[in-house]
C-alpha cells in the first residue's frame, strides 16, 4: 500500500540521516514495528524524531485521519543479543499479517 511504502521510505531516510544501527521494520495499516539498537541516543527523542518525519510525509501526500502511531508506543529493551534476535524474527513475521517488512543489510543474513 502506498500509506506503508511512504512511512518505509521515511523511517529509512530517518534512520540514515541520524546513522542509526537498526535491524528490522514492519509497517503495517494500524500499527508500526521498529528495532534497532540506540546506544546513548534516548529512544523516546529518537523514535519521536521518526514518528514526526512519517506523518509529516503523509500530510504532504494528502493523508487526513489519525495514525497508528498516536495512541501510545510500546518501547521495550532487549536485554541480550539472543532477545535481539528473538524480537527480529518477532517483527519479520509480521509480514504474514500484511505488514511491509523491511531488514536493514546488517541483519539480513542471519536466519529468520
């Protein structure tokens, strides 16, 4: 859909520009997936950052209506390299419910 292309695009374009080490992304209609690891960046700043970038997008292509996004967000920390990988295949497999899913080439050869 085009509405999860644009928000891709931006969370990609964000992620570059703040050189951000991220794993995997899935966007879907009414909700939004994102790992990544932040070191001394603050999350809340950081994902506040991504989140304005993506309905600044949709405005511009002429997007009304509320997002997925405005009605609280979940952040977690993963405490080890295997709950890292755990929450990778976590959000990949959230392509069978009709999110784009995209990993960033750092983590697309492990196995998931």
């Amino acid at each position: 859909k085009a509405d999860q292309q644009s928000v891709l695009q931006t969370i990609m374009e964000e992620v570059e520009d703040m050189h951000l080490e991220a794993a995997v992304t899935a966007v879907g209609d009414e909700h939004i997936h994102f790992l990544a690891r932040f070191g001394i960046r603050k999350v809340r700043t950081t994902i506040g950052r991504i989140k304005a970038a993506a309905t600044r997008r949709l405005r511009e292509e002429g997007f009304v209506g509320k997002r997925p996004w405005v009605k609280g967000c979940h952040m977690e920390s993963k405490n080890s390299e295997e709950e890292f990988h755990t929450g990778i295949k976590y959000v990949c497999h959230h392509e069978q419910q009709g999110c784009l899913v995209y990993i960033w080439p750092a983590f697309q050869s492990y196995q998931y």
